[in-house]
C-alpha cells in the first residue's frame, strides 16, 4: 500500500484531484465526498454521511489536514484544493520559420 505521505508531491499545498488517484481508500473517500459540497462539513454530518464512526472520521481528518487537503475553521473541515503550476518550456522555433526570418533579414 502507498504511505499517504509518499503520495503528496505538494504536501501542503492543497489537494490536486490526481492525489486521489493514490490516496488510501479512507481518505479518497472522505475527499471525495467533501469535494462535492462546496460548504464545510463537521464530523459528525461526514460520519452520517460515509457511515463510518466518528473516529474514524477524525482519524481520517487528521490524516488528510496533516496533509494539507483540509482545512479547519471552528469544528468545521473543508477541502482545499491546490493549484497546479503548468510547467512551461519555451518553444522551439520551426526551421521553416527560422528560414523565412532569415530571408527577410
């Protein structure tokens, strides 16, 4: 199985949707239902809501906000999602195009 730990590339910096992808079960499920409510969701509604006990949604929590997937303002978690930064690389001119400059001094 794949440490959580391991699986974040951005620790920290928010929740990609692609993290899901290796994310232990617990923890894609409980993000999974969190991303799909825009508004904050406390313990006991994610443990009605996933059917687990409540610690074991605090586990889970704990888990992910160490992560930094979640955050916590007064009882109340909610995803926080990352932003990928696209690595850009410059583009190459075509030797067509290079040729034509060239023609044109």
């Amino acid at each position: 199985m794949i440490d959580s730990q391991d699986a974040s590339s951005g620790c920290g910096g928010g929740l990609n949707p692609a993290d899901l992808l290796v994310l232990p079960d617990r923890q894609r499920s409980l993000l999974t239902l969190m991303m799909r409510q825009p508004t904050p969701f406390t313990v006991p509604e994610l443990a009605e809501q996933l059917q687990w006990s409540a610690e074991e949604v605090s586990a889970t929590l704990a888990e992910v906000l160490q992560l930094g997937y979640v955050t916590v303002d007064n009882g109340a978690y909610q995803v926080k999602l990352g932003r990928r930064t696209p690595r850009v690389q410059p583009k190459r001119q075509s030797p067509r195009v290079a040729a034509v400059w060239d023609k044109l001094g």
